[in-house]
C-alpha cells in the first residue's frame, strides 16, 4: 500500500523485518522443540535464540542468488550462528515458516482492526445517543418518507459495526493458525509434536488437516470479513455525502483552519473523507475476491496464490485500518445541522405524514383503499401545486377526520413514540 493510505502500526505489523523477526522465531521454536524431544542439542537451540535477526537488505541479496526467499533466509540465520546452524529449517519446508508466521502476522492484524472497529463503535454509538431526538426527513429512493432521527440511523450504523467486529473475530480466529507438518502435511520428517509446540508458544492453533500449506479458505473469510467491514464503511459514507450535498445541507464533514475545498473556487466544502473511504472500500472487494480465486490451487499446493496475498493480504489490512481511523475522525468531528433538518422537514409540505392520515382513517372506519386514494389525491396534489398537505386534507368533505385527530397526525414526534426500544438495544449492545 502507498504511504499515504498507511498508518504507522500497521505498516510495522507488516514490514519487512518484523516478517523476517517472526520467520526467525518460528525456526528458533522448530530447533527448540527438537532440543526437548532429545533430538537437536540444547546450545543449539539457545545459540539460535540469541543469533541476531536476519538482515533484509542481506537477504534480498541472497535471494538473488537462491531465487527462493525462504532459502535465502535460511542460508544467512544458520550462517549467523557459531554452532547448530545445521539444526536450523531441519524437517522443514518453506510453507511450515511463512503460513506459520503469516497466521501470527494475521493474528496481530486482525487485532488492531478490532480494536479500530471497537473505536469506531464508540463514537457512532456516543452520536446516536447524543441525537436520538435530533428529527430530521427519513428518505427512500432518495425521496421524502417519514420523520425519523439522526440517532436512530446512527443507531444503524452502531449495530453493524457489531455485526463487522464479530465477523473479523471469527476470520482472525480462522486464519491466525500454523502448520509444522512437512512436504505435504504427513509430519512424515517432523512429528506433531514438534508442530504442537510451536504453534502453542506462538499464540496460534494449527491446522489440522494440512496439505504442504495451511488452507485459503482461511485468508479468503479474513479478507471477505475486511471487505465487508469496508461495505459498512462505504454506506456511512454514501450517507455522508448525500447529506452533505448542497441542496439538502443537514450534516458534514469538519473543515479545517486553513483547509481549502477546491483549488479554483473557493467556496468549496467538499466530503473528502467519505469519498476517499468509498474508494478504498471499491479496493477491499477486490482483495476479497482475489481471496476467493486462491482458494482453489493444485493439488497439495501450487505458488498461483502466492504473489497475489503478499499484495492483498498487506494492503488489505492497511486499507481498512486508515479507512477506520479516518472514518472515526470523521463521525467524531462531524457536523449536524439541526435547523436545518428541521426547515428542511417543514419544507416537505406535510408529506412526510400521509401514513399517518391513511391509518387514523383506517382506524376510523374506512376501506384501506379508499382512505389511500384520499390520502394520496391530495399529496399529489401538494407536490404539484406546493400547497401544505395538511390544509388540502382539513378542506376535503371526505376526509372524516376532526380537526384535532388530523392535526395530531403531523407530529413528527408521532413518528418516534416507540423507538426508545432502538436505543434500550444500542444502550446493551457490547463488543465481544
């Protein structure tokens, strides 16, 4: 990923000496494991513990030679060493270091995405309580519906952050796994004890039923889970921006001293934020099915898979994690403009409450259709000619209704009377 979309902790989770620091202290645990099994010497084990960690301007050098990356760094750690070093990959293949290393490189990023999510959840949850009675226009199809409130789709969003950080726990737990098991997974050279071992002190479980790899199924749920943590991200943002849009006005983005909009005219305050989280979250799908297509690979494992993860896996991760952090600050900061909410409710012309009337006329006795057609003559008729729906209805010989009973229909807070249970469930929602 460039370096503007990458934030420093997970740049260091998924840089170049720490992969090589955890391929090292998977091949220490390897000789250590040996070393209690009677099998390799005891100062072995400590003198690869002790042995600096491989060098990766050394090792691209290497590699150079060996045109394989794990042998290359297999050369320089047991060239490092005074004695052992023939104990170093003993009964290994590369795929028992790099899935292993990777499940705990995994691991360790899918944990800083939780705690990213668990950070945005906060703030979505803390706004939603701070505007559960903030009425504003409910759309659909982008056209006027009903009142609703700004906590309440706040609320929305809160709730599908939960969905999203369970959704990552299961995929971290699915994919932080190891595999010790040799060639093709028949510990035919390395008994599973050794693999037991390692993946244990590692943090990590271990697959139970490996091939020569641990299998993409795994990566492919992380990165569907990081690819829908990415779609939440994406309808905020889409939310966002509509509402941000000049003629509707109702919240937006905070805009810096000093910032500027646009460099031609300068009156601009555009959504940059909630744009530049859209695009991401177009890269995130991709990843993910680039996922998918690794699953399926030859036999007990082919290298198809291989180039495509060392991109996607990384720049998976490190998108959505500047995509959470950005949107964070985002909801944090953001601006809602209840007047102009409000003027923009009055604005509908009594529209918003036309269900309103056709229930209370239900409930007075009429046919469902014949209230509706009433109901509905009339709304048209404040759409086309601009006149308050209200007034249209109040003067109509067929609306039943008396004039307290109509004019209680357009209440906003009519609209919001029951929805104090939304907010009993956000009050309880915690992150597993």
């Amino acid at each position: 990923m460039i370096p503007r979309y990458t934030l420093p902790e997970m740049a260091a989770i998924w840089s170049e000496p720490h992969k090589l620091a955890v391929w090292k202290e998977v091949e220490t645990l390897v000789v250590e494991a040996w070393a209690n099994l009677g099998v390799a010497p005891l100062v072995a084990a400590a003198t690869l513990r002790a042995a600096p960690d491989v060098d990766p301007d050394a090792w691209k050098a290497r590699e150079k030679i060996t045109n394989h990356d794990v042998a290359a760094f297999v050369d320089l750690l047991a060239g490092s060493v005074a004695y052992g070093g023939e104990w170093v990959h003993y009964g290994l293949t590369s795929s028992d270091v790099l899935d292993t290393a990777q499940g705990v490189i995994l691991r360790d990023a899918a944990d800083l995405l939780l705690t990213r999510v668990a950070d945005l959840f906060a703030v979505v949850k803390r706004r939603a309580f701070d505007h559960r009675g903030t009425v504003m226009i409910g759309r659909t199809h982008g056209i006027w519906a009903e009142p609703t409130s700004f906590g309440l789709k706040l609320a929305t969003w809160a709730f599908e952050l939960a969905r999203d950080h369970e959704r990552l726990r299961n995929a971290r737990d699915a994919v932080a796994v190891g595999k010790i098991s040799g060639a093709v997974g028949t510990y035919a050279h390395t008994p599973p004890a050794v693999e037991e071992f390692v993946c244990e002190r590692l943090g990590i479980g271990i697959e139970p039923a490996s091939s020569q790899i641990t299998h993409r199924d795994r990566h492919a749920e992380f990165l569907n889970a990081v690819a829908l943590t990415g779609a939440s991200l994406e309808r905020f943002a889409t939310e966002i921006r509509h509402l941000q849009r000049s003629e509707v006005g109702e919240v937006r983005e905070s805009f810096g001293k000093g910032q500027k909009g646009s460099s031609a005219m300068p009156h601009k305050r555009n959504p940059i934020a909630s744009e530049n989280v859209t695009g991401l979250a177009r890269l995130l799908r991709g990843y993910a099915a680039t996922g998918m297509e690794n699953v399926a690979l030859w036999h007990e494992r082919d290298i198809s898979h291989s180039s495509a993860e060392r991109v996607a896996l990384p720049d998976a991760s490190i998108a959505l994690d500047f995509a959470l952090v950005r949107m964070t600050k985002l909801i944090d900061q953001l601006v809602v403009d209840h007047e102009r909410m409000a003027a923009n409710l009055v604005s509908t012309r009594g529209l918003v409450y036309s269900q309103a009337v056709l229930l209370a006329l239900v409930e007075e006795g009429m046919a469902r259709d014949d209230a509706y057609r009433i109901v509905q003559r009339n709304a048209m008729a404040a759409w086309d000619d601009g006149e308050q729906l209200h007034d249209l209805l109040a003067a109509d010989e067929t609306v039943t209704l008396e004039a307290d009973a109509l004019a209680d229909c357009f209440s906003a807070e009519r609209f919001l009377r029951n929805s104090d249970v939304v907010f009993d469930r956000l009050n309880g929602c915690t992150l597993g």
